[in-house]
C-alpha cells in the first residue's frame, strides 16, 4: 500500500539554525499538510498546500515558517532560525479528493533544537 | 471555530474490561471524523473514521459512530488487551478551504494484564 515518507527521522540543530523537514507524499494526492506534536501535547495544524499554494495556514505558521514543492514528490518544510520551542514531532500528510480527502500521515520526524 | 473534545486520561483498565473514551466535536458544515491512535514513539495510526451522520467505523474490535444531534463519536471496544495500550486521538477533517485536520488532546490508555 503507498505510504507517506519523512526524512529524516531524527534532526538536531542548534538554536538559530535553519532546517528543512522532508516529505514524498503519496504520487496521485494532491492536497499536502505540516502538523507538529509538542511532547506529550496534541497535534496541531500548521499549513495545507494545494496546487502549488497555501491553502491554509495556523497561527503557529509564523514568517520563520515557509513550504515548498520543489519538484513533482517533495514537500518540504522550512524552518527559517529555529527556536528552542520549535522542538516537537513533524508529521507530513497527503490526501486527494477521490478518496473524501482522507489524510495519510507520514512517520514523522522528531526535531530537537539546543 | 471547529473544535474536538475529548475525555482526559489517563484511562487504566484491566484486560478484557469495556473501553468508552468520549469525544464530541464543534463544526461547520458536514466534517469527516476519525480516530487515530499513537504507539510509544511511534507516529499516527489511522483506525477507524466515519463520512457523514450515522455512519459506524470499525476497525480491530474498536468501533464509533457519527451521532449529528449530539455531535458525538464516542470510542467503544468491548474488551481491551495489553496490546491496546496507547494514546487515542480524535479528529475532524473539515471539507471547505483547506481540509484541515483538527485533533482532540488525545487521551491515554493504560490497560493491565
């Protein structure tokens, strides 16, 4: 079965640092979304990216965040100078019409900033 | 704006006991509803969701159904094992703009042999 997968698995980085979170979608969706999990906290919305722009974006999708599908299977998330608060779980999803925009969930990547 | 609450935790159970976890939800429009569930550092399971008022999910014994009038989607199962031991979220897809999904805080189960 097609799946969502995130690289890397693990990402430290210090204070200030930009980084950039790594996803490929599954190739026939069309709708792609950032949420993050804080630990032990709930998963939260950050951005929802369709036909090569911002569908939607949180309050938590501030100017240090950005998003980009550079090539016809990546989505990425940018983290611009990250913050000690930035540390949390990120999870990729994609989704397409045909299927009542059911969302499948990457792995996610586990970001630890210093 | 939309929303989902759920009950808090943690639930402990023994095995083989009956598992409510209640939640219920705020929305615009007709969203889709799901339960996920988490694993000890791993990521998000989906396990069952139900697309308009009435419907059940089912799924490994779990199962919720979408209640319109009292907005609800209560988590059942019968009998819990060991194995069922995780953190369980539910959530909504809203179908206008984005479609995002917006989570429940999650409610953890702990279930004793």
């Amino acid at each position: 079965e097609p799946e969502v997968t995130q690289t890397p698995s693990h990402q430290v980085t210090q204070m200030g640092q930009e980084v950039i979170l790594r996803c490929v979608p599954i190739s026939n969706h069309l709708y792609f979304y950032w949420y993050r999990q804080i630990l032990g906290q709930k998963v939260e919305f950050l951005v929802s990216f369709y036909n090569n722009e911002i569908s939607e974006k949180s309050e938590i999708f501030d100017d240090q965040f950005s998003v980009e599908r550079p090539d016809g299977s990546n989505f990425t998330l940018k983290i611009r100078s990250t913050k000690l608060e930035d540390s949390a779980m990120y999870f990729c999803a994609s989704s397409d019409r045909d299927r009542g925009y059911e969302q499948y969930f990457g792995p996610g990547t586990r970001l630890t900033v210093t | 704006g939309d929303s989902v609450t759920q009950m808090e935790g943690p639930v402990t159970l023994s095995e083989e006991a009956f598992l409510t976890i209640n939640c219920t939800y705020t929305a615009t429009g007709y969203p889709s509803l799901f339960w996920y569930v988490q694993y000890p550092g791993e990521g998000l399971q989906l396990l069952l969701k139900a697309t308009k008022a009435d419907d059940k999910g089912s799924n490994k014994g779990f199962e919720a159904t979408y209640r319109k009038e009292t907005t609800s989607f209560h988590l059942e199962k019968g009998s819990v094992q060991v194995s069922d031991s995780a953190v369980y979220f539910c959530a909504l897809t809203t179908n206008t703009g984005g479609f995002k999904t917006i989570f429940g805080a999650g409610t953890r189960l702990f279930v004793k042999a």
